[in-house]
C-alpha cells in the first residue's frame, strides 16, 4: 500500500511546507492551519474507529471513508499527530495511540469532556512544558502565550494561528482554560474517578488562594492561609503570633527604603 508508506505519507503535505520556506521554519511541529481545530479532532477519532480495538494501521484513504473527508485533510493532519505520539506509524499506515482510543471511546458518551482522555499525553508535549509552569504562576493574555509557545518553537509570525492551535489541544485535554482573552491553568479533572460509594462528611478546610494571589510571594501566601477561620476562636496570643511571624516575611521579602521605626 504505497499511499501509506512514511515517505509518501509526507510527501502530501509538502504543497502547505513549500509556502512557508520563504522565513525560517519552527523548530518543532505544528498543527495545521488548513483544517478547523473541531475537524482536526474528527480526523484523529477517524483513524480510532478505522483502527479498531486492535489499534492496527490504517490509510489515509480508509480514514476518510469513516469521517467523509478529501485524503488531503486527513494527510496534513498526520504529521503533527505523530510527533506528540497520537498516532504510531508501521507497515499498513498509522496506528492511533491508546489515549486516541480512550478519546473516540469517551466522545461517544461526553463530547464536552472526551478530550481529557488525551490530558496525560499532552501533559509531556512541548508545548505544555512551556505553559503550564507559567500558567500555574499567574494567568497569560492568549497574546502572550502564544509569544511564550513562538519562542520555545522559533516560530516566524505568520505562524501564529499554528501556535493558537496549540492552546485549544490543551485547552481539549482539560489542561487549561481560556476565558476571552485570558488563560489560565485548569483544576486538576476528576471526572474519570469513580463515584464515591457513600457520601463524604463536609471537612472544613481553609480557602482556596484565589487567582490574583498567585502575584504575591508564596511565603506571605503561606502566612495568610494560616489565619484561622473568621468563626472559630482567636486568643490574643495567636494574634500576636501571627502578627509577629507576617512582619517577619514581609521584612524577609521586601526591602524597605526606610526604617520602618521612622513610618508614620
């Protein structure tokens, strides 16, 4: 099957590499810009179902018969998938990988949430490993997140609807969240844990730190989130206490242009 050789796999795609030569290429792959994300996502739960439970190889050609779209929309879409380890390649053409399977599984019972089976996955790609980090910090404008993604690819501008691309994949796998302009790292997804058997009792526990908090030094953070609940009792002692340990930091973390005995 000639069409599915790696050689002549690649070839197909060479009409989208060959207008982008005039500027240096990224360093790393990039999903295509030529196919709408949500296609581009039908096209990998395509080579799922054309693979079958025994994920073998399938074609280009197979793959458009199950998801009735043109060999090139499927082909330009292929090079990505391989490089973050969605699809395996191997005599008979490509194989999707186990989270791909999971993903077309889950998409038949929750479209909205089925893309969190490819969060583990995604979690070691490249372009997680330039966000998360940042986005776990403090909250990134989509304009600066795709200026942190074009510096870890050396991606030219007129890449930058490659590099949005990217965004929605992590934001598919439940790993961020994007709010209008605005990213931001998504909680931890346990929609695949097993319901608990019997209701949990509540468990007071101390406030979450909220998202502007992420801008102050995590040992004032730590400080504050010792304070104890604005119903339960606090002696004067645990006042003083408190008091003396968050002058302690803020002592520690900025440097005060004046003696604080000469303020006001």
């Amino acid at each position: 099957m000639t069409d599915t050789a790696p050689q002549a796999v690649e070839r197909e795609i060479e009409p989208e590499s060959a207008t982008k030569t005039a500027k240096k290429k990224p360093t790393k792959v990039l999903p295509t810009d030529r196919v709408a994300f949500t296609r581009q996502l039908a096209v990998l739960r395509g080579y799922a179902a054309a693979a079958g439970a025994d994920r073998k190889g399938v074609s280009n050609e197979e793959v458009c018969k199950v998801v009735n779209l043109h060999v090139g929309t499927v082909s330009v879409c292929n090079p990505f998938f391989r490089s973050i380890g969605l699809l395996g390649i191997d005599k008979a053409g490509y194989a999707p990988s186990e989270e791909a399977m999971a993903y077309a599984d889950r998409f038949k019972w929750d479209e909205e949430k089925a893309g969190h089976k490819l969060g583990p996955l995604m979690q070691g790609t490249w372009f997680a490993a330039t966000l998360i980090p940042k986005l776990n910090f403090r909250n990134l404008t989509k304009e600066e997140a795709v200026a942190f993604l074009a510096d870890a690819s050396g991606a030219e501008p007129e890449f930058k609807a490659q590099l949005e691309l990217l965004i929605d994949y992590l934001r598919a796998a439940g790993l961020v969240t994007v709010d209008g302009n605005m990213v931001s790292a998504a909680a931890v997804s346990r929609d695949d844990a097993p319901p608990a058997t019997s209701p949990t009792p509540a468990v007071h526990q101390p406030p979450l730190v909220d998202n502007r908090l992420r801008e102050i030094h995590p040992s004032i953070v730590g400080v504050l989130l010792k304070l104890p609940s604005s119903d339960g009792p606090w002696t004067n002692k645990e006042k003083k206490r408190f008091m003396g340990a968050l002058s302690a930091v803020l002592d520690l973390v900025y440097d005060l242009e004046e003696d604080p005995a000469s303020l006001v």
